[in-house]
C-alpha cells in the first residue's frame, strides 16, 4: 500500500518500526534519514529504484479516476502490465522534459549555455 491516507490502507507494511507499520510512500525518509548514518542505507540503495517507479504509477493512477487510469493504459480490453505501463509514462515523461527545455532554451536564447551548465570532472558542460 502506496500510503496510509488511502480508504484502502489496512495498516500492513513490510517496514515496521517498534510496532508501528510505515506505507511505501515515507520509505525514502526514513531508510534516507540522516538521525542513523548506518540505518538500513544499502537496503534503500537495493529499493529504491521500484520505489521510484511505485511513485510515479501511483502518481498517475490518483490523477483521476480509475477508469481513467485503465483507458489509458489498457489495449484491446485487457489492462498493461507493470513494465509496459513504466515504459510508456517514461515516454511521456521524457516528450513533456523535451518541450520544456525547447521552451527555455527558447526563453534564454544565446544565454542559455551561461546559465544551465555544470562542471564535473573539471570540464564544463550545457544542460540538455
């Protein structure tokens, strides 16, 4: 269960702390806490990828109904599986990033390589 506001939530979580179960969606605080430098840190390294990918499908999913949900994600009747829904909110993902970095280098012109850089091993490189 994504998180303990849903009428769903039936107070289970595989994370449990002194008694207390604790829903997906505070995970990344807590195994990311700094009140414990040790606490748990490389199991957050070993999940944190599927949590990332749980987010954004619940994300998606709340942004309306469900049947809203499954009209988008479904073919001939039947609804996408987890990876085929992953990959094609990545898409949307990237196509939504892509439009708005033309619109800011848009905004920016000539100046746009003076103001998104970074340097990283010394040398310097223009945001993409």
């Amino acid at each position: 269960m994504w998180d303990d506001r849903s009428e769903h939530w039936i107070n289970d979580s595989k994370l449990c702390i002194k008694g207390v179960t604790v829903a997906i969606a505070y995970w990344k605080d807590i195994y990311t806490s700094k009140a414990d430098i040790n606490w748990k840190l490389r199991q957050w390294q070993g999940i944190k990828g599927n949590w990332f990918n749980w987010k954004v499908i619940v994300r998606q999913y709340r942004k309306g109904m469900p049947e809203q949900f499954w009209a988008s994600f479904s073919e001939n009747s039947h609804h996408l599986g987890y990876k085929a829904i992953l990959k094609q909110l990545s898409l949307k993902r990237k196509e939504k990033n892509h439009l708005l970095v033309e619109k800011i280098k848009a905004e920016f012109g000539d100046c746009f390589s003076e103001v998104f850089w970074y340097k990283k091993d010394g040398e310097i490189h223009i945001k993409s």
